[in-house]
C-alpha cells in the first residue's frame, strides 16, 4: 500500500500559502493555558461566546505574540480594541451622569 503523492507529480508541485483564517497548529502547547480557559468557559456558557471574549483575545494575543499567527487589528478578528473599549465605556459614563456645574 502506497501513501502520498506519486514521485512523478513533485514536478509541477508549488505549495500556497495558507489562506486567511488558517495558522500552524500549537505543537509545544505555547498557549495551552488559554485555549483550555476559553473552551472551559465556551463549555460553561453552552457555547455561547459573548461573556469569553476577554478570553478569546488572551488566546490569540498568545498566539500572536508566539508567532502562530500574524499580527492583526483586533476589528479584523472580529473582537473590539480593549482600549476603544474602556474609552467607550468612560465616553457613556460622562455622558449619563448630570454636571454639578449647570446648576
């Protein structure tokens, strides 16, 4: 029983990048300790993603900084800035509270 490609076709072969949303695989475990936090609290939340996304950013903030993935703005991976997160949330706060000063 043979396995693989036939040694004929290694001619004309030129492998392709892989394509957005596909990365190399977490071999030495590099960022074990966030991936199983955020597939515990996927499991908790009955696969509801919404209350994990702190910890969805910690996992591929992991990743990124590991080089098991490109770098890339957190709007792209579909998850707000932190940052813009924290300005927004301050932005609300002053906005809903009245000014002691207009009296």
């Amino acid at each position: 029983m043979s396995f693989g490609r036939p040694p004929s076709i290694n001619l004309g072969f030129k492998p392709n990048p892989p394509q957005r949303g596909s990365f190399p695989l977490d071999h030495y475990g590099e960022c074990k300790e966030q991936m199983a936090l955020y597939m515990n609290c996927l499991k908790s939340n009955q696969s509801n993603s919404t209350p994990c996304r702190d910890m969805s950013r910690e996992y591929l903030n992991c990743r990124m900084n590991k080089g098991l993935m490109e770098r890339d703005e957190w709007k792209n991976l579909g998850l707000p800035n932190p940052a813009a997160k924290d300005d927004t949330s301050k932005e609300q706060t002053k906005e809903g509270t009245p000014s002691s000063s207009s009296s």
